[in-house]
C-alpha cells in the first residue's frame, strides 16, 4: 500500500480510502467484518462511514458494526484512521425542530457524542460536514469544532459537498483563528463527473486540502457492470446506461488494450491526479475489495491519459481559462 499526507496535515493515510456505506445495508456484518480485516491486512488505515449510514430508521446501523469490530481488539482501533460525517437527520425524536439536515455547535455536539457511543470509541481522527449549510455561521462552526479537538474528540475537520467558493470561506476563518481549518474535502468526482477541476480541486490544492472522491465509479457505470451485468447499487437506471453507452463501450474497449479492468482503471485515473488523496472504495464483498487493490500499483502513461481524456472530456481547464478568454 501506497501513502501520502491528508491535505496539509501530519496524517498520513492510505491512497485508498475504505467506504462503509453499503455496510448493514447491502452488505451483512460478518461479510463487513471480513472486509475491513482485509483493509487492514493489506495495509488500507483510512476508513470512511457517516452516522446516517444504514439509512432511515436504521441511520446509525453502519456506525454500530464498525464499533463491534473495534470491540474484537487485536488493534483494530489503533491501526485505524477513522472518518465519519454529520449532517442528515438521525430521526432522534429528542432532536425536535432541529432534527432536519443540517450545521450547527448543537447538532455537532450531540452527533458527535452519539458516533462516538455507536463506534465504542473516545476519540476520531476526522469529523466531517457531510453537507454546507450557508444558515450557519464559521463564528459558530470553527469554536465548537475547536472545543471538540480540545477534547481530544476529534483531530481534524473536513467538508463533503462544498464548492470552492466554500472551502475559500471555510479556510479564511479558520486562518483568522490561527487554526489549520480544513484538511479535507470528500466530493463526488469521477470520470463521468468532470466538473470539480473547473474550481473545487484547484481551490482545494490551492488552501492545502486533500480532495477524497466518492462515488469514483459513478455507482458502478464505469466498473464494467454495463459491460458485463450485475454490480453497482446505482448502476442500473437504463436511461444513464444508454446515455453514456458509446463512452462505456470506448473505455471498455481500451481497458481490454490494457489488460485491465474497468474499475481499476477509474480508480489509478483518480489517483493519477495530484490533488487527490484517496479515492472511497465502497465495496460490497471482499471480493470486489480484492480487485481494488490493484489500483495502487497501476499507474496510467500519459498516452493512455489523453485516450482517456478523449473519450470522457473534462471541462478543459481550470476556471475561468475553462470558458473565458
């Protein structure tokens, strides 16, 4: 396994960052069990997990099953890099009007305090916004983020779903605090999903923070699954299929020239990127987690860049060279 720094943190975490979201929800516990002890085993220390994971009434289920695998010690904990969100509602009826999605020293105080209960743990390495709430002020944010790294509860603090423009705002204030603020943005970004390089991945290169991609095989249009059936939990709306056939079709073609298969292709194309730390692999078996690895070793010429390149076109620049003269 490969590793670098989280945005501009000491942290050092794995280029392949383990997502849990399909954990008790596609996936059972032992089947979970078994992945993250072959994360492990194959030298993966970043994982990934929100408090709402498992959904609805079951929001907090995936949160819960990382905690009894903690339980089981033999260092689990310790050799753990653990991530996980706060925003959505978590249909705790003691939450009342503030049970909708959203930011705030409230929300972050209980939420914090209820996935540290669910994971049998007193301490998270990063606590993220799943979501940007404009309605809330970093006057707010920033103490009560701070309060909690005080209380050795938290390390860092990162976004999900930001614009630019955001992570700009974000590490203004913090600066002003004399804080490092961000160290991470997750945001979707994958090779059908081209738009965070116009100003999302250079403002976040720019301030220091580490761009984490999800969904970074678009929910498994560009794992080969409209190629050779079954797979990803998104992958079968007809329209986007037909949509994007003769794309997924070109690719397929070129990955066959390689050697190689379509979802480890997607992933080494992420990694491939500079401000990328660490695409989430949201795998569903331990199976799927296996063929992921070899991502890491693969490493893409730039013959095979540009083929890429012309087949998924990104917007062509950074903004605004992307659209202005």
């Amino acid at each position: 396994m490969k590793y670098t720094y989280l945005g501009r943190s000491g942290l050092k975490v794995s280029r392949l960052c383990l997502g849990t979201m399909n954990f008790g929800v596609d996936t059972d516990e032992q089947e979970a069990f078994r992945i993250m002890d072959a994360a492990l085993d194959a030298g993966i220390n970043f994982f990934d997990t929100a408090n709402i994971y498992g959904w609805g009434e079951n929001a907090g289920r995936t949160e819960e099953i990382i905690g009894r695998w903690f339980a089981q010690g033999g260092g689990r904990r310790e050799r753990t890099v653990l991530a996980t969100k706060f925003y959505g509602d978590m249909h705790d009826k003691n939450d009342g009007p503030n049970r909708d999605g959203g930011l705030s020293s409230y929300k972050l105080r209980r939420h914090l305090e209820a996935s540290l209960k669910r994971m049998q743990t007193d301490h998270i390495e990063l606590y993220q916004m799943h979501h940007v709430d404009r309605s809330v002020s970093w006057e707010e944010l920033w103490p009560a983020f701070q309060a909690a790294q005080q209380q050795g509860k938290i390390g860092y603090v990162g976004a999900s779903n930001f614009a630019g423009w955001d992570l700009a705002v974000a590490q203004g204030e913090a600066k002003a605090r004399g804080i490092i603020g961000l160290v991470s943005e997750q945001h979707k970004y994958n090779l059908l999903c081209r738009l965070p390089e116009l100003e999302v991945l250079p403002a976040a290169k720019g301030l220091g923070i580490g761009v984490i991609p999800w969904s970074p095989l678009d929910g498994g249009l560009l794992a080969g699954n409209a190629r050779h059936g079954g797979g990803g939990k998104r992958s079968g709306n007809s329209e986007r299929l037909e949509k994007h056939a003769a794309q997924l079709d070109a690719y397929g073609k070129l990955c066959d020239e390689l050697g190689e298969r379509e979802d480890v292709v997607s992933l080494a194309w992420l990694l491939a990127n500079p401000a990328v730390t660490a695409p989430i692999i949201g795998v569903r078996t331990a199976e799927q987690f296996d063929r992921s690895l070899r991502a890491v070793e693969l490493e893409l010429d730039e013959a095979t860049l540009k083929r890429i390149d012309e087949i998924f076109p990104g917007p062509g620049a950074e903004a605004p060279r992307a659209y202005a003269w």
